[in-house]
C-alpha cells in the first residue's frame, strides 16, 4: 500500500523529468545536425557522422554532454550572463562603505555626474518638461 502511495506522488514527476530529458536530447541533436550539415555537409559521410555523435552524445556519454548542454543552453539563454553580474555587482549595491546604497544624494550625483550618459538624460529629462510646462 505503502509504495503504491508513493509511485502514484511521484510517478508524475518522474514522467515530467523524462520529458524535459527527452526534449533537451532533442535539442542536442537539432545542434549536432546543424553543425554537421555546416561544417561537412549534408551527403553520406555528412549523415554518417550525424548518426555517430548523435549516437556518442545522446546515449553512450549522456552523462558527460548532458550536464554541458544545460550549462551551453544557460549561456547562450544569457541566464549565466546575469548570474555572473549579480555575482560581481552585489558588493557595489550593498550598504556600506562605497555602495551606492550608502550614499548621500550629492555623492550619488557625483558618481553619476562621471557617466557619459548622466548629461544627455538630463538634456533629455529637461526637454521634456519644457515641452510639457509649454501646454
């Protein structure tokens, strides 16, 4: 009874995990064809070598290029981009001695004041009020 229980709580989410598994070898081997039909073409030996790694990548070393292409499809996704600045920006955020949450309204402006950009937003922001006191 016991077991029964339990496959029917989680028999589900094995099912879910097997599909994202399958789609993601899916996805795998829509890159492999891509490369090989660029790199050597679409004819015999093209065909061949598709068959051969998608054979060496999706089932005989799965569990070497399967945790690779999570991580290649987090890159090219951009999700490591914006872990890797959430990662390196964190400190400059923080209170504290130099963050910029620390900072008093002058030395924000300050520190803004050094960006190229501060002065053409602030052309910007000024025009704009212009336009709407005009009204």
């Amino acid at each position: 009874m016991g077991s029964l229980l339990i496959n029917l709580l989680f028999g589900g989410v094995l099912e879910k995990f097997n599909l994202v598994i399958l789609g993601l070898k899916l996805v795998i081997l829509i890159f492999i064809v891509g490369w090989v039909r660029v790199h050597i073409g679409g004819g015999r030996w093209g065909t061949f070598i598709m068959l051969l790694i998608g054979y060496l990548a999706l089932f005989k070393y799965w569990f070497l290029t399967g945790p690779i292409a999570i991580i290649y499809l987090l890159a090219i996704s951009g999700i490591t981009g914006l872990a890797m600045d959430v990662v390196f920006t964190r400190q400059y955020y923080t209170s504290g001695k130099g963050g910029l949450a620390g900072m008093e309204g002058g030395e924000r402006d300050a520190e803004y004041a050094n960006n190229p950009a501060f002065g053409a937003q602030n052309q910007i922001k000024a025009n704009a009020i212009k336009r709407i006191l005009k009204r």
